[in-house]
C-alpha cells in the first residue's frame, strides 16, 4: 500500500498551496473550519481537505505535521472526510501562548463532537496515525513518530466500502498559518483485533 501524492484530490482548493512528492504546504484562508450543529449551532464546512480514496478495508496511515499556528482555533491535521455530514478529524487547535487543545472531531449524520487534552503551546509537531478495520476507526498521535497514544477509537455510519481520507489545515478566526505535513505512511492495519470480550454475535473482521 503506498500514499501517492499524484492521487490525491481537494475538496476545497486552498488559495496557496505546494505539493512535492514528499511534503505538502498549506496557507489557511481565514474563517475556514468543518463542525456540524452540535452545541454551537453553527455549520461550518469550508476547510480546505486534500485526500485519497481507497476500498482497503484495513490499514494504517500515519504522517507528520509541522505548524506555526499562533492564532485561536487555528488547526492542521489528519481528516477522513465522506461528506459535510460524515466526517472524522485530527488535529492541534491553537489556544493561547500557553496551552493547545490536542483533540479530535467525528461527526456523525450531521452532528459534531469534540474530545480533547491539553497540551503546551510550544509544541508545533505532531505524528497522527488513522487506522481503519471496516467502518471502526482508531486515531493515534505521537510526539516523537515512534511512540504512539490512543486518542479515540470511533464508528462512522456511512464508511462502508470506499472512503477517502488525507488531510486537511484552518483557520477558524481571522487569521492565516502554515501548515506542513511529510512522513506520508499507508501500511497494513497496525491496529490488531480484539482478543479479548467476544462479540454478542459472531462478527469476524
């Protein structure tokens, strides 16, 4: 399995952009963001996501970004994006000069959630890994790209057969950053099957 970036595709050309083989930088666009109804109300879903499809059902993509984000809500990061209304994503939000929120959104038949960590404001590189086994997903980051931590592991109703997935950067408020993402991974599912509560019925992955 191989990340190729000669495959990928936007939803939401950002206005600045360079891919090379290697890295991929992106501008963010000011009040530019993806969140669906929940609690705010709002519905955002303008951010620029650059992705790829695949119909492998497991396996595990991993890559390294790099931001200079210095403005509230800015966030660069993995995203597995459906539709405006099914969608999971990963990424760091700029707070303050003091702290970040490390977190992770997955939005599900049009409504968002948010669960996330604090973490300090001088960290500016971030590993995540996404691993998929059918419609369950598992996100992971690192700080290192060695060691890797559980952030979540989720559903999405509508991730059955194909689906894409890729990247993505924003910035919610009006500000602008860069975003720099390399190290591109796609290998097989790292994330090994339950061994241990069996299943109510008999569901083999």
């Amino acid at each position: 399995m191989f990340f190729d970036v000669d495959k990928l595709h936007w939803t939401r050309k950002p206005l600045s952009f360079n891919i090379t083989k290697d890295k991929i930088e992106i501008i963010t666009s000011p009040h530019t963001d993806l969140w669906q109804r929940t609690y705010y109300h709002f519905r955002n879903d303008n951010a620029p996501v650059l992705q790829m499809s695949t119909s492998e059902e497991f396996f595990s993509f991993t890559v390294k970004t790099d931001f200079d984000s210095k403005v509230r809500f800015d966030q660069c990061g993995i995203v597995l994006y459906l539709d405006s209304e099914n969608w999971l994503k990963a990424s760091v939000e700029y707070e303050n000069e003091d702290i970040q929120h490390l977190g992770s959104v997955v939005t599900n038949k049009g409504y968002s959630d948010w669960a996330t960590t604090v973490i300090n404001s001088s960290i500016k590189s971030i590993w995540y890994r996404l691993s998929r086994r059918k419609d369950d997903f598992r996100i992971e980051y690192s700080l290192n790209g060695i060691n890797y931590n559980q952030m979540r592991i989720c559903h999405l109703w509508e991730a059955s057969g194909d689906i894409q997935f890729g990247i993505y950067a924003c910035s919610p408020e009006n500000s602008s950053f860069k975003a720099t993402f390399t190290d591109f991974k796609m290998t097989e599912c790292v994330w090994q099957a339950h061994d241990g509560q069996q299943p109510d019925e008999d569901i083999t992955y």
